[in-house]
C-alpha cells in the first residue's frame, strides 16, 4: 500500500493567472490520489511559475520545459514513484 504521508506541492504564478491550471491539477490529482498524501499544497507565487514537487523533489517545471503539464502527465509520474492508485485496472 502507498505510504499516506506523501506530500505535493504545486507552485503557480497568480499575475500569470495560473490559477485554472493549478485548481485543474489538483483535481486530477485528487481523483486518483487523496489517498497518498497528508498534504496537497497550492502555493501562490509570481514569475511565470509553475512547479510540481513530490515530497521536496521537483517533479514537474514549466520553466525547464516551457510548457504546462499536459492532461494526465503529473498522475503518471506519480504513478511512477508511488505505484498504481488503488483500482488500478479494476
């Protein structure tokens, strides 16, 4: 079973407006993985930000790839490191 005491952080740029963004991942995110973490952090920032971190590791940078995560992408690197969700296949 996955360790519940994970936890996620996702960094958006508010003057950016990446608030949808954020929200969007968060649900996506929550759908498949409440059961995971003891915390699921939305950080307000500025800068064009937009950064997903799993337990203080970088998982995910808008910067590095210049774009925003696409649909599904941050679930399968959390799939990843954390194994399927429960249901998985079911």
């Amino acid at each position: 079973m996955t360790d519940p005491r994970h936890r996620i952080e996702i960094e958006f740029c508010v003057p950016c407006d990446f608030r949808a963004q954020a929200v969007d991942l968060t649900r996506e995110i929550v759908e498949q993985w409440a059961h995971a973490f003891s915390q699921i952090c939305l950080t307000p920032s500025s800068g064009g930000r937009f950064e997903v971190t799993l337990d203080d590791e970088l998982i995910f940078s808008k910067a590095a790839l210049d774009r925003h995560a696409e649909p599904g992408e941050i679930n399968s690197i959390l799939e990843s490191r954390l194994g399927p969700p429960p249901g998985f296949g079911s």
